[in-house]
C-alpha cells in the first residue's frame, strides 16, 4: 500500500503524509516524491526544495496529506485552472 502513495506522489507531483523512523525518531511528514529505486525514495518537502533520499525501510505508512482526497483527475482540473489564471 505504501508504494501506491509513493507512485500518486511521484506521477502527480501531489504531497503525501507518511510516517517514517529515522535518526531524529518516529515523525510525520509531508513529502512530494521526485523519483524512486528499489531501495530508496527521492523526495523534496515544502520547507527545503533540494531532493534528499529515504531508504524504504524507513517508511513506516503512507496517506494522503491533508486536503488531498485522492482525486487526481479532480486535482489536475484545479491545477489546470489555476495555471489559467496565470
């Protein structure tokens, strides 16, 4: 199940939740996933913009972050909207 979060993120430039274990202890955060391998994710969070990397044994659960209900169809239609607007 995780690993569908993972793809959402990473085709749709969407940020997920996950919950992850690492040095800093057990701790939410919010992701956009740029690429993955087999054993590592790439992502970038909204505070730093530079990609860091995750082993996947680190990921302990994947949703939704908050306001996204899953809808990518819904979500490129806001997106296409707002670029409109531009």
């Amino acid at each position: 199940m995780i690993d569908r979060f993972l793809r959402y993120s990473m085709e749709h430039g969407r940020k997920i939740a996950v919950m992850l274990q690492d040095e800093k202890g057990i701790r939410r955060v919010n992701i956009t996933v740029t690429r993955t391998d087999e054993n590592t994710v790439y992502f970038i969070t909204a505070r730093g913009k530079k990609e860091k990397p995750l082993s996947r044994r680190c990921i302990l659960s994947a949703a939704y972050a908050r306001g996204d209900d899953g809808d990518s169809l819904k979500n490129e239609n806001v997106q296409n909207t707002q670029n409109q607007k531009i």
